[in-house]
C-alpha cells in the first residue's frame, strides 16, 4: 500500500458524505456546561500550590538569593532558585531555555522569575515568596529595540555577536544576527519603476490574550519518574525540552495535555513546568501552579515590536518591479522571534522578480516574545500593504486589480525555494471584487481598506492511532494539540473515509508516552497533517478488514472490496456472499484475530499555501481619534472546509485578533523598565461590542496533497488584518497611518496633521 | 498577608464598631468589584472586611415629592432598572450604564465607585453635576456632604475611619431639566474613562439655561466641578458659541497626567469634545421634559 504522501486518493468529484456538514463538536458540550478540565483542573492528593517570584527591575544582576526565611515559614514544602537548574551553557537552546524559566546570571525583563515556592495552600505560597531577599544590582535597561541596536546601548549578555554581520563582526552587541534576502536585482528593478514608494514603520508588542492562564501540575515520584499534567500546543516538545534542561530521559516524563483554553502560538513554549517538576521533587509531593493573568502578562511571551521601512515599486500599468525591507524585531532577553518567516511570507503572495530584504533580530530587557499566528508576519504586511495601496493609488489602479496583477499563479517558485502546485490567491481576489462588499459603496464619513496575505501552512512529523472496537466504533489518539476544533475534523475525516458516521469516532489527546513524537501544533498544521496519519491509519484497517473478510469467505484478498463503510464481493464471480459492515468483522474477529488498529507515523509533506484578502470599512472620530470598524469581510481560501462553521470561527477569530491589535493592543512600559498594563483591563483586547459580525467568504481551492483538498486555516486570516484597518482609516482621513496599535490619541494627531495638509478627508 | 477577618454586620452601629476598631486595616465591601480585584491584584491587604449589605436601607430606593434617596450599595442592574430613577436623572444612569458589564454592574454601586476613589469613576461625575448629597454615617454620628467633597486624591476620600456612606440624596428636579453622562475609551465597553462627563442643567421655558454643572472625570487627581464650564452656558440658549466656551473652560480645568490611559494632551483636547457632546445630550433631553 503507498503512503498517502505518494497517493493523497485526492478525488474532486468525489460524493462527500461527512466531509462539509457542521456536526456538533464532540468536546462542545463539556466545555459549554463546565465540565471540561483545562490547565488549572486537576487535582491530585496531597497537591502543594507553586508560586514564582519575579525580578521587579528590567536589568539587574542577581547578586544573591537567601530563601531561608521562605523555608523556615510553615506549611513551604519547597523552594528552588537557580541553584537548582542544571547548568547549561549561556547562549546555547536549553542555556537560553533555562534561563528564561529561571533567572541565572541576571534577571532581564521585569516579570523574570528568581524564585520560587510550594506550600500547602496559595495563601502561605503568597506569603513566602515575599520573605525570599534577593540582592539585586540595578543596570540600565533597553526596551526599544533600535534603541538596543544603537553603540553604547545597554548590552544584555557579553557573548553575543551579530551573525552576518558587516562591521564591527567582533563587537558586543544586543543584534544576534543579520539576515539578508534577496531575489533577482532590486537596483535595476527600481531603475525600471515609474512610481516608487517608499515608508517607514513600526508596531507595538502585543499578546496572544488566551482566556486560560498557563496551568500545570507537576508530580515527581521517588523513582526519578515524572508526570506533567499541562495546557500546551506541544506536549512532545515539552517533554523534549524539560528533558534537556532538566537532564531528565524523555521516557521518563509523561507529559498529559488538558483542553486548551486558547493559545494562538503562546502556549509553545512552557514557563511554570520545570519550576513545577522541581519543586515536586524536593517536596516529594505533587505541585500545581497556576498563572495569574498578571502573571501572564509580566511572564509570558507576546509578540515581537518591529521598526521598518518598506519600499516598493512600480510601472504604470501596474507591474511591481522591485520590493526592498529594511525590518528591526525585538525579541525580548533571547534570540528566538521567528523573525526569519517575514522576508520569506511579507511580499510572498506578489510575483515580485527583484527583492533585497534585511532583517535585523535584536534582544531587549522585556519578555521574550513567543509565537503568534503567522509569527512576526502580519505587523510587516501593515506596512507591505500600505505601500502596495499607495502604489495602486499613485497610479490611480482599483486596489484589487493592482494586487491581481501581480498575484502569484500556480506553480510559482518563491523567495523561499517552494515550488507551489495549485493555489487559490488570483480566486480570493476576483471573489472580493465580486463581494456585496466590495460592490457596496463606501459609506458617507467611513473609509475602506483592502489587503492581502500569505501563510506558507505547515506539516511536519506527527504519529497518531486508530483503534476499531470490537462494535466496530473507532478511538482515535492524537498527540497534537485541539486549538480550534481538529478534534471533530479528525472525526469527520475518519468516518469519511471509513463510511461510517461521525458519531461513531472519538479522537482523545493522548499523552506523550502513547505515541511517537509529534511536533508543536502551530503553522496551521494540525488538522491537515493528522487528516493525512488518520486516513492513512484508516486505509491500514481497511486493508485489514478486506484480509479478514477475505479470510472468512475464503477468498483472495483483491476479490474484497470495501465502499461505503461495507466489506463485499468485488464482482458476482467471487461468490455470493452478504457485505459486511465494520462492526460485523470486528464482532466476528477481534477475539479470534485480535483488534484492527491502523497506525501511522510520518513527516506530513504537501501542505498548500494559504491565501486571504480583507475588505473593512471604519469610521473615525474627527474630534477624538476613535476608530470604530464598521464592516469586515474576509475572502480566504480554503482549499476545502472540513467542518465549515469552524473554519468559518477560525477566521472570524483571526480578524478580531488582528483588529484589536490594529486599535488598541500593546504593551506599555514606564521609565524604570516595568509593565504599566498587565491586566485586560488597560492591555486593550476588543470586546464583542468592538467589532462587527465578520462575514467570510470561503474559497475552495483544492490541495490535491490532501485527500479532501485541505489547507491549513489557522493563520492566514490575521495576517492581512491590520493592514486592511490601517488603509481603512487612511481613506478615512486622508493619511494613512504607520504605527501600530492605530490608537485613538496618535489617530487625532494624524487628522490634526491631515487638516493642515489640505488632505483630510472626513 | 494574613488571615483576613469578614464580617457583615446588620446594623450601621455595629459595621461603625468594626470599622472604628479596625481603623485603616478595615475595607468596606459592598459589591466587592473593587475590593476583590484589589486584593487578587495584590494592592491592598485587608485585615478585616466589612460586608455592609445586611445594614438596613442600603440597598433601598425611595421617592418622596420628586426627591429620590437611594442606598449607597443599590446595585448599579437594580439603578438602571428603577423606572423613576432613570426616567428622572437618566444621566446618571449613562454613567451606571458604562461600569464593568452586566455582571458587574449586578454587584457594584454608586457607593462603591465613589469611595474607591478613582478620578475616572464613572458615576461620579454625573452625580456631582445632580448636586447628589451623601448621607454619612460615622463614630460621631451622622453628616452629610456634596458628591464633589468625598474624593480628595486616587483612592483617597475624606471619609475617617469608621465612616462609611449609607444613602444618596438627590434633590428635586425643575421642569426643563436634563442631565448626561459621556465617556472616552478606548474601547466600546469594559474600560476605564480617558475623560469623562457628567452634566446637568435647567432651562426655562424660552429654553434659556437658567442652571448648570458640569463635572469631568479621569482628567485630574479628583473629579472635577468645573464652575466655569457652567458659568459659559447659564443665561444662553446654549449656542454654538456657548458651547465653544465651555468647551474651552472644561479644557481649561483639566489638570491630567500622562499615563497608560492616555497622554496629558490628549485629554485636555478630547475633555472639550466629551463635554460638549454630553452637554448636547442633556440638552435635549431637558427640552423634552
């Protein structure tokens, strides 16, 4: 039998029973009464509550830590600095891992964990972490990440040196490296431009703003064996990772996720875990640590602020010529942003032949960033976009066909070296040309923007199970994330391919020691590769079951076929025998042959980009800067929409996440290097009444890697998101804006300077 | 952090008693919107907390020829839903209407968004622009004061220990009276005031204003009366150029800081257009009346 990624059986006449439909998510109703257990849900016997203290100041060396007021409190268990981790080499992975869980040398961002203690209750966990004295030496911090380029700046660690640097190779330094990309010749690609563009911008830090804290129990047995009970989107790469910092084997930590209380990227990468797994094993007794929201704000990782300059140009009909970046990201205490992913997905989407991109990676004394939906792409794509709307404007080109001309066809080589097979970014387009929306004039007082975006969709190594019952149901573990429902698409596409109902599947996230390693749940992944393991898996039990069914009727196998969930003859000639259903040769066999299971563990190739277009109108307050979004409407290929609904959320979800970052989201510092709004209630994320219904407009474009024709959809639909917002507000007001959050206070600013001008438009 | 001590004593005497005896330890806790966070957040560390619910009174309505009194601790859901209430002084229901969610605002009350203290209260400055009375209970008895005199910095009140608010006073309103409150955030809802403000005023039966206040939230250390900003529209029709002036005068008064919330500029500008846009409001609703 060929592996799917040699034959996907991609079938577009194919007659689709379960594929398409919107069945009830099996984990919906638990999470809607309560009863779902999240993070901070379990609960074991003699259970100890953990608490980290953390470093006040934003750059300071820890001179000393003395605990003993802490240990000598009753009812502490256990408290563990520093002193406890292994050592790992600065500047190495689990060097720079470890020290971001618990400050070594020098605390490095305010938030930074120095201490921490497990005690019988929350309140006396509380109280001991107020009697640790550390001694601190206070040292100039840097936040602004062009600050921390510039000579003289506050240097966060002394061995750090610019990787493809041009000068100064030998200097220390807070720019870990110098990226350049390039395609074709930019200089002669601008020589033939008619209209050259060419801007400047930057964009706050922002957060994830999951609902659900990070949470974990940890319960170190005296035999050195390890259980971790966790949110996460990568529970195989936890265990990895809490190996290799905590010299542990990896057999000997059993990571088990709970259902996710969101993540969008932030939950990659752990913070409380190893602090748990220690404290346990000092106490001798099973430690939970629950996050604050304060917590999460000061501790955990938002995305990277950037400042760049984008530009770009063209010839009058059109034709873009040449796209040149110059792009700084801040990454907070380490290296680690993802910037790498915006020189190849920033103007990937645009047939551009000359681009010369260089992207600066640079630490800085705040949290270090994690990863976000389409990490460090969509704050680039604000300005991309802007320029790309002012080209078309220059040349007075409707916004969509200016893109339309440049847009990518199938089988374009990118920037990256990908080869692309079909792609639905030309359909995106014409279909948002189409749109109510777009056919719809602009309202009297209101702007319209429009803007495109590319993610690349990933696959990557992923072992699942698929197990038949002897009633012939299917239990199916996975060892990836359910972020946004991929437990039901899993479902669904095993009861498609089984031609059974979907109600008869149940998917369970198993924990890392009941299946190989998978990798993290991110780069819209996780329902496309698992779709491929599964199907394969139920294609091994297929096979099985013609072998039993042949074994019954003895006959030869390929005189057994299966369709429409029943085993039968092949043809009249290979007898008369009754089909069979899955629960009849389970019934009949499993005692006698043992279960019929199909497993299948791989490296998923074959993934199909992504491609989304926004169209949104807002209004903005002449007299205060406020902007409101009136109407968003979001055209985003599919390639095919499993459980449509939830496709239909994931996108709604992305342009929500991209408008609060557009108006309001980011992190605000005070002069002494500290977090002045951790908390919802000054980290502005949108409530409901913020942003209207989205509508979507799905395309399907199949995958034909896909046995459906998926496509990852998790991350396209922030990356436009701001972009379109800002050309909104631009053709709102007469400037467009630069940098993000698109705040009401810098808008009114703008509207001042747009009235002067003599282009304000209102 | 120690232990914390709860109490909900059923008489103004005894919740007197407790918070007297435990001076600055003591919080008093009616919805607990605030507190609660507080003490989650870590910023403050009650000894004792006194539940004044359970005091007679506290959580009463009552009318009498036109005159409303309310208790401190009403619910902001239980203010809202008083059909008197918010039919006659429907401005500060705006105010009431903007705190927290519904959730929220099932719990919290005026008294409580008062006495914390904050300069961006949302319901204070419609309150002081009522010429609300706060009637006082206290370890020397009983006092009254204005809305305006009980926050003197954030999260600091003139209140002395023991004391607490029982009740609201708000007086009788002439004919051709309307009041309004108006807010800058950020976002539409579950935020904390940039500017805020309260208005309230009277015209006569040629609609020329014959009596005003107006009060500014979140653009000082204390809500402001800013007398001024009245004294621009008393005796006009409230005219473009009367609003213009006080606009200017609510500017004027601004006396803001530069915070996560927004920028000292930005608040002395947008404070003109809040009040303007609240003096607007009121207007008309006092030209229906």
């Amino acid at each position: 039998m060929a592996s799917i990624l040699e034959e996907s059986g991609f079938n577009p006449g194919a007659e689709l029973k379960v594929v398409g439909t919107n069945p009830v998510k099996h984990d919906g109703l638990d999470k809607v009464t309560g009863r779902a257990k999240f993070g901070a849900d379990a609960f074991l016997p003699g259970m100890l509550v953990g608490k980290i203290l953390r470093s006040p100041h934003a750059h300071a060396i820890i001179k000393s830590i003395d605990t003993s007021k802490a240990e000598a409190l009753p009812g502490v268990k256990s408290v563990v600095t520093r002193d406890d981790f292994p050592e790992k080499a600065a500047g190495s992975g689990p060097g720079d891992m470890t020290r971001n869980i618990m400050a070594r040398e020098k605390a490095l961002y305010d938030g930074h964990p120095v201490a921490a203690v497990a005690a019988t209750s929350e309140r006396v966990a509380k109280k001991a972490i107020k009697l640790i004295e550390v001694e601190y030496e206070i040292l100039p911090h840097v936040i602004d990440p062009v600050e921390a380029m510039k000579p003289g700046a506050p240097i966060l660690h002394d061995y750090i040196r610019t990787k493809g640097a041009v000068e100064n190779e030998d200097a220390q330094t807070n720019v870990t490296e110098r990226m350049v990309t390039q395609l074709g010749d930019a200089d002669v690609g601008f020589e033939d431009a008619d209209v050259i563009v060419e801007r400047s911008f930057d964009s706050a830090p922002m957060h994830q703003g999951y609902i659900e804290p990070q949470a974990c129990i940890a319960d170190y047995s005296e035999d050195g064996q390890v259980e971790v009970w966790c949110c996460t989107q990568a529970p195989f790469v936890y265990r990895d990772r809490l190996s290799a910092i905590l010299d542990i084997d990896c057999n000997k930590i059993n990571v088990q996720q709970s259902e996710l209380g969101g993540g969008f990227g932030g939950k990659t990468g752990f913070y409380g875990e190893p602090i748990a797994i220690l404290l346990s094993k000092k106490a001798s007794a099973a430690v939970k640590i629950v996050l604050s929201r304060i917590e999460v704000f000061r501790g955990t990782g938002p995305v990277s602020g950037t400042s760049y300059t984008i530009k770009m140009g063209c010839k009058k009909d059109g034709t873009i010529t040449a796209a040149h970046a110059n792009m700084v990201f801040q990454s907070g205490p380490y290296a680690g942003s993802m910037y790498f992913n915006a020189p190849n997905a920033m103007f990937t989407r645009y047939d551009i032949k000359n681009v010369d991109i260089v992207a600066y990676e640079v630490l800085s004394n705040r949290q270090k960033v994690a990863s976000f939906r389409a990490p460090c792409v969509p704050q680039i794509v604000f300005g991309v976009e802007g320029v790309v709307d002012e080209m078309a404007r220059k040349i007075e080109m409707d916004p969509i066909d200016f893109r339309m001309k440049n847009a990518c066809e199938d089988g374009h080589t990118t920037i990256y070296g990908d080869t692309w097979g079909p792609i639905g970014f030309i359909e995106t387009l014409k279909q948002a040309k189409e749109s109510d929306h777009y056919k719809t004039p602009v309202k009297a007082g209101e702007g319209r923007g429009i803007s495109t975006g590319f993610w690349f969709n990933r696959g990557g190594e992923t072992a699942a199970s698929l197990n038949l019952a002897p009633d012939g149901t299917v239990t199916i573990a996975i060892g990836t994330a359910d972020v946004a429902g991929s437990r039901i698409s899993i479902s669904m596409m095993a009861a498609e391919e089984l031609g059974i109902p979907v109600d008869q599947v149940r998917v369970k996230m198993a924990d890392t020691n009941s299946l190989g390693f998978n990798r993290v749940t991110a780069g819209s992944r996780t329902t496309f590769s698992v779709g491929m393991v599964i199907v394969d898996s139920a294609r091994k039990c297929i096979a099985e079951l013609r072998g039993r069914a042949a074994e019954m009727w003895d006959v030869p196998e390929d005189g057994v076929i299966f369709e429409d969930g029943m085993v039968r003859p092949a043809s009249a000639n290979v007898g008369d025998f009754e089909p069979m259903s899955i629960a009849d040769i389970c019934k009949k066999t499993t005692m006698s042959h043992g279960a019929i299971s199909g497993h299948t563990e791989m490296n998923v190739t074959g993934a199909g980009p992504g491609f989304a277009v926004n169209i949104v109108d807002v209004k903005v307050d002449e007299n205060t800067g406020r902007t409101d979004v009136t109407r968003y409407t979001v055209i985003q290929d599919v390639g095919k929409a499993i459980h449509p609904q939830q496709v239909e959320g994931q996108i709604q979800g992305g342009a929500i996440q991209g408008v609060g970052w557009a108006l309001n989201e980011e992190y605000i510092y005070g002069e002494d290097g500290r977090l002045q709004n951790a908390g919802f209630l000054d980290y502005r994320m949108p409530v409901a009444s913020d942003v209207p219904m989205v509508d979507t407009i799905m395309v399907e474009v199949p995958n034909p890697a896909h046995p459906f024709g998926l496509r990852g959809v998790g991350e396209v639909p922030v990356v436009p998101t701001m972009a379109a917002v800002g050309n909104a507000i631009g053709d709102a007001i007469g400037i467009r804006p630069t940098s993000l959050p698109m705040s009401p206070s810098k808008m009114l600013d703008i509207i001042e300077q747009a009235k002067a001008e003599g282009v304000y438009k209102g | 952090m120690d232990d914390v001590r709860y109490e909900a004593p059923e008489s103004p005497d005894a919740a007197i008693s407790l918070l007297a005896e435990a001076g600055s330890s003591a919080r008093v806790f009616a919805g607990g919107t605030d507190v609660m966070v507080q003490i989650h957040a870590e910023l403050i560390d009650p000894g004792v907390i006194v539940d004044i619910k359970k005091v007679p009174g506290i959580m009463d309505i009552s009318e009498s020829d036109g005159a409303y009194t309310f208790g401190a601790a009403t619910p902001g859901m239980v203010l809202m839903a008083h059909e008197g209430l918010s039919s006659t002084w429907p401005g500060i229901i705006d105010g009431v209407a903007l705190i927290g969610s519904i959730q929220v605002k099932g719990r919290a009350s005026i008294g409580g968004n008062v006495c914390n203290g904050s300069p961006a209260a949302d319901s204070t400055p419609t309150m002081i622009a009522a010429n609300a009375v706060c009637n006082i209970v206290g370890p020397n008895g009983e006092r009254t004061a204005p809305v305006e005199d009980i926050v003197t910095g954030p999260g600091k009140t003139s209140l002395v220990d023991g004391e607490f608010i029982l009740s609201f006073s708000l007086p009788k309103r002439p004919a051709h009276s309307g009041d309004a409150y108006l807010r800058l955030t950020p976002r539409t809802e579950m935020d904390i005031a940039v500017v805020g403000a309260g208005v309230n005023i009277t015209l006569d039966d040629d609609g020329t204003c014959t009596a005003a206040r107006i009060s500014l939230g979140a653009v000082a250390p204390t809500p402001l009366l800013v007398a001024e900003a009245a004294d621009a529209l008393i005796g006009t029709k409230v005219d473009d150029a009367a609003l213009t002036k006080m606009g200017e005068a609510c500017s004027a008064a601004c006396n803001p800081i530069s915070d996560k919330r927004g920028t000292k500029e930005y608040r002395i500008k947008t404070a003109a257009v809040i009040a303007r846009r609240a003096v607007e409001i009121a207007l008309e609703r006092a030209r229906e009346n």
